[in-house]
C-alpha cells in the first residue's frame, strides 16, 4: 500500500551487495568442486551454477524490481518447477540468511520501516540484532522464494512486512509487476484514499451503532490509468485490506466524533491562539492528532494513513493547510 521513500535504498543496495556477493560465490564453489554427500545428496549442475553465477555479476543481488523480473523470463526454462524441486536443498544452501553478514536484523534496521508497507497497520520496529533476537518485520519475497530460490537474498525483494500479511495472507503466492504494487516501486497512498460510508445518524455523529448495520470503509480512487488501478485492486484484495480495515471502525467513528464536536475552523483557530508554540503545522498536526501527515512519513506509525485520509475527507484538515 505504501511505497518504501528513502534516498538511501540504492547505497544500502550497493552495500547490500558488496557483502553478500562473495559468500555466494563462495558456496557456488563448493557446489562445484565438492562431492555430494550423504548430507548435500545433491550438487547443483555447474550448468545451473553458470546461469546463477551470470547473473550474480550483474543485477541478481541488487537489482530493480524490473531487473529482477527479467531474470525470472532468463531462467524459466532452466529453473523450472520440476528443477527447482529436484535442487531445492542445494538452493537453499546457497540463498539462506543463515551465514551472511547482512542477516535479516541487519537489513532490518538499515531499511528503517517501522510498520508494515503492505497494510500499514502493525508496527515493525527492528530491536536485538542477528545475534541477540528480539523483534524485527518478517521479510516478504514479492518473487516467491520457493519458486524463485534464487531470489531469496535479492536485496529488492525483500520486503519488510507483519506477520498477517507475509505469513497469513500472501504466503507463496506468485505475485508481478503487472498484477501487483511493488513497494520498492510504488505506492497508492496518494492515488486511493479512505473513505467512510456512514450507515446511520450514530455513525455521522461519531456514536456506537444501535442497528445491525455498521460503518463501512472503502478505497475511493484518483486515478484513471487502468493497469495501475488494477494492480492496486490486486493487493486489496490479497491483502483483505478493506476487510481488516473494517474491524478499525471504531477508530473512525473516534474521528467521527472529533469531527462533531467540534470542526476544521477550531483547530486553525487553536492554532492561531498558540502562535510560536508550534514550529510548523506539520507539528501541530502530529501533536494535536498523534499522527504524521507527510507521505514519506506514513511508514513511521501504523494507521496514519487512515487516520491522514478521514480526517481529509471530514475536512478536519486538509492538504492545503499541512505545508
């Protein structure tokens, strides 16, 4: 749902893959020249070793998106399901995190998501390090790796994420570029927004429903380019995102309720009162309604982009007033 800002991701990349290329080629080489074992049962063909090895000296640990997909169309016919099966073990010694220097709470920390990219909804802090493990995001495979076990430690496909999404929901499904948003390469959180459909007088008035109908959330959209409409349609729906929105409703209502009490005029004008006590309305903003407005900050707290979107549409604040 929201893609992943930072001006650094093409120098953490680069570090990424300055690290980690050695010891692949490292285990490449032992597939090479060691004989199987009891333990190894099989070696990977030096046939496959080569394609890998290509690749591992262009763009296969740190290349876009687009190049990663591309080297799935390269090596379709060579690895294809059948093969990858066959060589699974063999795979796995060589794209695991296990023995490398950039482990998973090392990439953690560098890429600085504090809440899930796919959903926005849990947090994601990284604490404790590869030694001493306390809590990190779970790391998606956009391309999955039990397809694409070559991909396993390519640096743009790793995806930082919650457990519902990676674990729960997406799992092993074959998401692409075409079908779906890419984190790394986009995003919707300017281009869909939050909307509320009240339900009844309780809801507009931010109160508990007495009915058995209840408020309902949904994506309203800006945008009339098709495809890209249709890859975020695709991650909606893989990720039940309006269904587990659904069950933040009371969180809405709370916004409902601000918005009934009292209206946009009063927080300019509470503003306005404390002239100098606020550096920006940025901060007035994030103090007054706990949450960050900026797009490259909705990443930092789950629910901001919520939380941005209503009270937008409740004309709480609008664009216009957060410079």
């Amino acid at each position: 749902m929201l893609k992943i800002n930072s001006t650094e991701l093409d120098k953490l990349a680069k570090a990424y893959l300055d690290e980690m290329k050695e010891k692949i080629e490292d285990y490449l080489s032992i597939e090479e020249t060691e004989p199987a074992t009891e333990d190894t049962e099989l070696r990977l063909p030096g046939k496959l070793i080569k394609k890998i090895r290509k690749h591992l000296n262009k763009d296969l640990l740190d290349g876009s998106p687009d190049d990663l997909a591309r080297i799935i169309s390269d090596l379709s016919l060579d690895f294809d399901l059948k093969t990858v099966k066959k060589y699974k073990l063999a795979l796995k010694r060589i794209f695991s995190y296990d023995d490398y220097k950039w482990g998973a709470y090392k990439l953690a920390k560098a890429l600085k998501v504090d809440s899930c990219c796919y959903c926005n909804r849990q947090y994601t802090f990284t604490l404790g390090t590869d030694k001493e493990k306390v809590s990190r995001p779970q790391f998606d495979h956009f391309f999955p790796k039990s397809r694409y076990p070559y991909l396993a430690l390519s640096f743009y496909n790793l995806i930082p994420s919650c457990s519902v999404c990676n674990s729960g929901l997406k799992g092993d499904v074959d998401m692409t570029l075409e079908d779906n948003v890419h984190p790394y390469k986009e995003g919707f959180e300017d281009s869909h927004s939050f909307a509320s459909l009240p339900s009844c007088y309780e809801d507009l008035m931010g109160l508990p429903s007495t009915g058995e109908q209840q408020l309902e959330l949904y994506f309203r959209s800006f945008v009339n380019e098709s495809k890209f409409e249709h890859r975020v349609r695709q991650n909606i729906h893989l990720f039940k995102l309006r269904e587990l929105y659904s069950e933040h409703r009371d969180f809405v209502q709370e916004l409902l309720r601000l918005r009934a009490i009292s209206s946009g005029a009063y927080f300019k004008n509470l503003m306005e009162q404390y002239d100098g006590l606020f550096q920006s309305e940025e901060e007035f903003y994030r103090l007054v309604f706990g949450n960050y407005y900026a797009t490259e900050d909705l990443l930092k707290r789950p629910l901001a982009k919520l939380r941005r979107d209503i009270l937008e549409e409740l004309g709480v604040v609008r664009p216009i007033d957060i410079k």
